[in-house]
C-alpha cells in the first residue's frame, strides 16, 4: 500500500476525524477547572469471549473535553465508543467514581459490530 492510499484508507480518515473533534474541543481543565485527576478502566467485550481490558490515564491540563475510545475489531468499520456526554456530565457533578457501558456505532460488513465497553472513572477534585 502507497503512502497515498494509506491517508485516505477509512482507518486513516476516521483517526483524521476524531483529531479534529479533539482539537476542536474544549479543554477539559476549562469545562472542570477543579478536576485534579481523572483515570478510566475501559473492558471491551465482543460476545462472550474475554474482554480486552486498559487504563487511560487522562492528562487533565491538556486534554479535550472529548472521550472518544476507538473499537477494538480490526474489522470493524465506523466503530468507536463516544462516552463524552455520561464522563462529562459525571464530572461537573464531581462524582469521584461512575461506570457506565458503551455499544459500538460500527458495522461488520452488513451487521452490527457487537462490541460492549464497559468502564469505570475515578476522577479527583481539587479542594
């Protein structure tokens, strides 16, 4: 595959695309300037298989007020987990600790992808 072909593959545009969500975005220390610290436990689960399990760690000076967690499937296209609206609206409550689940928004071939993420936030507040 060219160099070409690689920017404009749907992997390489839908990467491109939540880029410029995030740098269009607010910055999370402006929307939550209290919010000293923020980590989310995120557990992908395609059926009844092991889910595939990671930590991201958020750097609340720099980072946008997005959460965007992308599908784990190779195969799948179109597919990520937006949890902005549950993380967001947990945080300006200050809860130190919420989970939620996400269903995938992507397609395998003509079905949908299936994929579940599930995660926990510990988030801490500046006194």
């Amino acid at each position: 595959m060219n160099r070409s072909s690689r920017k404009n593959s749907p992997e390489a545009l839908q990467f491109a695309e939540r880029r410029r969500r995030e740098d269009d975005a607010p910055r999370l220390s402006k929307e939550v300037p209290d919010l000293a610290s923020l980590r989310l436990e995120l557990a992908e689960r395609a059926g009844s298989g092991s889910p595939l399990r990671h930590i991201r760690r958020v750097l609340v000076d720099r980072a946008p007020a997005v959460f965007i967690v992308c599908c784990t499937d190779p195969r799948c296209v179109d597919g990520d987990h937006d949890l902005t609206s549950a993380v967001m609206r947990s945080l300006r409550a200050h809860q130190t600790k919420f989970a939620g689940t996400d269903d995938c928004t992507g397609t395998l071939g003509p079905s949908p992808c299936g994929r579940v993420l599930q995660f926990e936030a510990f988030a801490e507040y500046r006194q």
